[in-house]
C-alpha cells in the first residue's frame, strides 16, 4: 500500500529529482536499530502515568469552583441537593447554582468505608483460608479446578452480582437470616449495630457481603500465589518441630508472604472502594442515609455518582456536575491514599513493594 | 383544522429516531412506535419499517438530559422544562402528548383505599410520621384499623418525573411540609431510617410489593402491575378538599379546569387542581425536542410520528392501557404547532 502510492506520487514531476526515501525503508531501518521498540515502550510506559495524572487534573479543574463554594461543610453534610430545579440560578463568589443547592458528602464516605470494611472482614479470613486449602491441603488436580473458579468469579461482571444481590441474596437473608440475628443480638457497644430494624434486603450488610464475594477471589487468588512461594523446607521443618498444620501456616507460610498479603488485601479494598454497579443495586440507594445499623439503607460514593448524575445533568448552571466531580475526586483521593499507605506497610514488612504474582 | 401543515407520513428515505425517558410514558410510546413502525414499511410493502423507533424508559431525568444534549431525539419527561434548561438550549420545546396521573400506592394487605393528602405524604417522606398506626392517619381514616408498622418510604433514586409531580403535589398541599425549593425530578429526600431507592416506576412497584409497610408513588400506567402485586391504591385529597382515587372519570374531572389556560408552549402545573370531582395529581405527558435539528429526514420523521401520536394515537386502544387520558382538541393544536416547529 505504502510502496504503491509512492510509487504513483513522483511520476507527475520531471522526473529529475531523486525519489524520496521510501517510508518501508525508514521503518525497516527503525526497526533494525530498535528505535521503534524503544520509542513505542517509553510511549507505553508514560500512558499509565499521564492518564492518573490526567484525570486528576481535569477532575481537579472540574470540581474547583464546587471546592469553593461546598468549602469544608462538604465532609460534614448529610444533604446532597442540586436545589431548586425550577428556580432562576444564583451566583455566590462567582460560582453560579441553583438556589438551594447543598451537597455533603459524609453520607456516601461512611456507606463506602462502611460497606468496605464488612467487606474485608469477611473476605480476609474466608480468601486466606482458600488460598492454604488450595495449595496445601488439596490434590493437584481438584486445586487447579477450584482455581479455575476462583479466577472466573473474579471474572464475572458486576451488574450479575447486583442482580444476584438485590433481588435474591438481599431478600433471603432479610426474611430468613437477619431477624434472627437482630432479635437476638445482646444490646451491647458495638454489638448493637446488629440490632433493630432489617429492612427488606438493601442495606449496607448486603452491600458489604456482596462486596466480599468480589473481592475474596481478588485476595485468595494473589495469597494463592505467593503461598506457592514459600520454600518447603521452612515448612518441613515447622512440622518436623511437631508444630501442627495450622501453627506451620499461622507461624510460618502466613508471615513468610505477610507483605505480599496485606498488598492483596489492598487490591481488593481498592476494587470494593470504586464498585458500583453491585452496590448501586444492593444499598438501598438512600442519597444522605447515614444507617443507624448494620442492615440500614445507605448509598457510597460510587452509587450516588452513578445515580445522580442523570438529574445533574438536568442542572443548567452545571454546578451539580461540579459537585459530582468533587464527590469522584474524594473517591480517588481515599483510594490513592490506602494504596500508599498499603505500599509503606507492605516495603516496611517485607521489603518488596507489591505483591509478587498475578494480580488480578 | 386550520392548523400548520404537518406531514401525514414519514420521510420516504428509511430513518431511525431515538427516544428515552420517562418510565411512565414509555408503555405508551413503544405501543405507539410499534403500531406506527408497522403502519409504514419500506417499499415493496416488505416487514422492514420505513422509521425505526427506538424506545428506552430511563427516567425523565435522562430523557431531558439526552435530549438537551442531542444524544436522542425525543426526551419523555412528566415534568415540563425548567427556565435554566430552556435557557441552556433556546431551541428545546416541551409537547404534550397525553394526560396522566399518579396513584400513591402501599402494601397494607387488607386495607383498601386509604385516604392520605399532601401533609400525611410530607410527614412520612421527612420522617416525621413512622408508623402507621399514627395518630394523624387514623384521623383521616375513622374505622380503618391500622397495623402498628413501620412506614417504609420509597422514592426515586433517579432524576424522575413522578418525582417532580409527588413534590409538587405535597408542596401544592401544605407548603410548610415540603418547601418549594425542593420541588424537582432530582428532589432531595431527608434521610429517613430504612427508606428506598428505586430505579424507574418498575423499580418502585418492584421494591413496594417487596416491603410491608411501604408507601410509594408510581405512574397510573403500572396500575395493573400495581393490582396484581396486591398493593393498595389511596385516595388522596384534591384541592377541593375531597379524597379521590384516579380513575378515567377523576382524571378527566382534574384535567378539565387547566385545559382552556395550558399556554401556548404548554408549561403548565395541574397538581391539586380546585374541581371537586378531580384527582390532583396529574400533567401532561411531554415529548422533549430540538426544533433545530441538524438533518431535515430526521426532522421530517419527528414531526410526522409526534403528530401522529397526537392525532391517531390518542384513541383508547392505545391510552386505556396505560389509563391515561386523551389530549382535548385545543391542546392538540398547541402540541401540532409546537410539532411544525420542528425542522433542520
């Protein structure tokens, strides 16, 4: 193609002037010395970067003028409102809204760390135990076939979760499951968030639980494989010391990859942080509930995003956008700092700065 | 009629028109696309329509948005346009199409025709009434004995039509109660224990025939889903002091007084209207439109389908369905010049 239409170019001219260096010659050439390996890879290298720098930064310019005017209060209010949709827009510093308009964020923060937190409280446990029980305990073949599984869980979108989660899993246990718990719960400190009212299904515990089961294939399949990292001879000689299969995972497997883990747990903290399709169909979708138990309706950060920027976009002035981008830059900002600070934690513990394997 | 000239048919070039939007229309509008995709077909009279029409219920909040943006061709919406909207794109223009209504909806099993108005609704919604055995119901509702359960609000999590006519109704009411700056599509609830979000009118009678003890607003066109979940439909106090429950007769009723003022661009409230015998919260159901559009087939094919909608599409085997109510022929004068508008 390309020597065809050079070709056809220069046959117009006095044909005195010599032919241009033909553009196959120049690739042939560059790619000889490795100057299109390397600039294609520093090109490669540079894009991860200057998304998250991007979209920082056009995140930032967005929601400025909303930092502005939302100042501090943003952290502390319950009230997302884009005001009054059908009254004439006010200006105040400059910045142009609907009249009325107030937008606090702590509801959607405490519904994401909330439902967050359930969420690796139960997936810890659960994936480390998988993650011993597949590489120790079960024979090559049926451990490669649970493998397999977890790695297609970890594989299934979303949206099928949700589903799942809102219209059976959230249900069955509000009928069959919580009101046992709530009733019988000793009203004790902490003890009586389990306490109360169960609602019908949405909330935050079925949020936080379906939020475990995305992320425990996250976790189990990373701690899988630093596990198979561990040399044998370590573990031979826990057992040869007469420590008990579970003292040599406890004392022994778990400490040898303990940064490589806290590094997994972080993976999947992250994915339950931003998830929110699974959540917007498992919460409740209450805008500015703060649930006064664990079963109670909330929204998180993700969910109100995906759920009101439709009626945002409804909003002239484009100030409820703004406030929007500011909520996403909050997301962004609590997921990058629980990666770092996973990063310290993890080169303080074991000198390697991630986990070693596939991260998923 | 002495009205502009409207195309009686579509554009003879095959064309395809986008529509989303409100959930409480869209019944209507895919029986009125499907009907109007096999009245005209491409030549030789083979299946394939002459004007494919897409229909898509996202809640009127998207069907304004999308419009506005021009990422659809007609936005549904149950609210009229805001000043700020109209003022981002001049060139949007809200069309009536039908009459609808909504009923308020709760699952009470054996308790029929509750009678709720604008401040009990208010009361719940903020959480200042949370049970059902209040005494404020019960003095609406003498000899209804009523379970001692929590009341489990529902409204819509997304920008939504419904919402903008429930808050209007409630302010209408008893402004006190619910202020009208939080008269909306995207009106903020106050955080009430255990109250719910849901997506679209499917979303609300989904969630309501789901919970015990909820309350909800939902479009009259899911009436027959709302039977069939075993929800209770209340009367609810009209401007004249009277409870009602929709019905074909009370709609009608309602919609009478604000037929002769609906304006010239047809943005008009009928909420909590004076007639004694009508149900209050109604409106116009709106097509939202460009009338600067950028291709002149496309324009064509909107105008022809919104007029048919508007002049053959408003016989009852259409709107029964739905339980809406037909256009009055003056306002459908005012929705075909809004319609002749329409061009590129």
């Amino acid at each position: 193609m390309t020597s065809s239409a050079s070709m056809l170019k220069p046959a117009g001219g006095a044909g005195a002037s010599p032919l241009p260096p033909r553009v196959s010659d120049w690739l042939r050439a560059s790619l000889r010395d490795g100057s299109v390996i390397r600039w294609t890879g520093a090109a490669g290298a540079l894009i991860p970067v200057a998304a998250l720098v991007f979209i920082l930064i056009i995140l930032g310019v967005k929601a400025w003028p909303a930092i502005g005017y939302n100042g501090w209060g943003f952290f502390t209010g319950r009230v997302w409102s884009i005001g009054n949709l059908y009254g004439n827009p006010t200006s105040s510093g400059g910045v142009e809204h609907l009249p009325g308009a107030q937008f606090g964020a702590l509801p959607s923060i405490i519904g994401t760390l909330g439902s967050s937190a359930i969420a690796l409280v139960v997936a810890v446990p659960v994936s480390l135990g998988t993650a011993l029980v597949i590489v120790e305990r079960l024979p090559r073949g049926l451990s490669s076939i649970v493998g397999a599984f977890l790695e297609l869980l970890a594989g299934l979108p979303s949206v099928v979760i949700g589903l799942w989660g809102g219209v059976t899993f959230g249900p069955f246990i509000a009928r069959d499951v919580t009101p046992f718990i709530a009733r019988n719960m000793p009203n004790v400190p902490v003890l009586n968030y389990f306490r109360g009212e169960v609602g019908n299904g949405q909330g935050m515990l079925t949020s936080g639980l379906v939020l475990a089961l995305m992320v425990t294939p996250i976790i189990a399949a990373t701690t899988r494989d630093l596990i198979r990292q561990v040399p044998i001879l370590p573990r031979e000689g826990a057992i040869a010391l007469g420590m008990s299969e579970f003292e040599t995972a406890r004392k022994v497997t778990l400490p040898w990859v303990g940064g490589g883990v806290i590094g997994a747990v972080v993976l999947g903290l992250g994915r339950a942080l931003g998830e929110t399709m699974a959540v917007a169909m498992t919460c409740g979708a209450a805008l500015g509930s703060v649930p006064t138990n664990i079963y109670g309706t909330m929204t998180t950060i993700a969910a109100t995003v995906v759920q009101t920027v439709d009626g945002a976009f409804q909003d002239g002035t484009g100030f409820a956008l703004r406030s929007l981008a500011e909520l996403c830059l909050v997301l962004m900002v609590i997921t990058l700092a629980t990666n770092i600070l996973a990063r310290l934690l993890v080169r303080r513990v074991s000198g390697t700065a991630l986990p070693v394997g596939r991260g998923l | 009629m002495v009205g502009p000239a409207l195309p009686s048919s579509p554009a003879k070039a095959p064309e395809s028109i986008s529509e989303t939007g409100s959930t409480l229309l869209f019944p209507l509008i895919s029986a009125w696309a499907q009907k109007y995709q096999s009245l005209y077909t491409q030549p030789p009279a083979d299946k394939l329509p002459l004007v494919t029409i897409t229909t898509g219920p996202t809640g009127s909040g998207v069907g304004i948005a999308d419009a506005t943006t021009g990422t659809v061709d007609i936005g549904a919406s149950d609210a009229y346009l805001s000043s700020a909207e109209k003022a981002t794109v001049p060139t949007l223009e809200n069309i009536a199409l039908a009459i609808s209504a909504q009923e308020i909806s709760y699952n009470l099993p054996g308790i029929k025709n509750l009678k709720l108005d604008g401040t009990l609704l208010a009361e719940m919604y903020t959480g200042k009434i949370t049970s059902w055995n209040d005494p404020a119901i019960k003095a609406l509702n003498p000899g209804v004995s009523l379970p001692n359960m929590k009341i489990v609000t529902l409204h819509r999590a997304d920008g939504s039509g419904d919402t903008f006519l429930f808050t209007s109704y409630m302010d209408a009411q008893d402004p006190s109660a619910w202020p009208v700056t939080n008269v909306s599509t995207a009106a903020t609830f106050p955080a009430v224990p255990g109250a719910l979000g849901e997506q679209g009118n499917g979303g609300m009678v989904a969630g309501c025939a789901a919970t015990k003890g909820c309350i909800a607003y939902i479009g009259v066109s899911y009436e027959t889903q709302t039977e069939k979940a075993g929800l209770g439909q209340a009367e609810v106090k009209n401007g004249a002091g009277k409870f009602v429950l929709p019905t074909a007769a009370t709609i009608a009723a309602g919609a009478a007084g604000f037929i002769a003022k609906t304006p010239a661009n047809e943005t008009i409230s009928m909420i909590n209207g004076p007639a004694a015998a009508g149900y209050p919260i109604i409106n116009y159901e709106y097509a939202i439109v460009n009338t600067k559009q950028t291709n002149g087939t496309v324009a064509e094919d909107i105008r022809a389908f919104l007029h048919w909608d508007v002049a053959t599409g408003q016989t009852a085997s259409f709107l029964d369905a739905v339980n809406f109510q037909p256009l009055p022929a003056s306002v459908v004068q005012l929705s075909d010049a809004l319609i002749a508008k329409i061009g590129a």
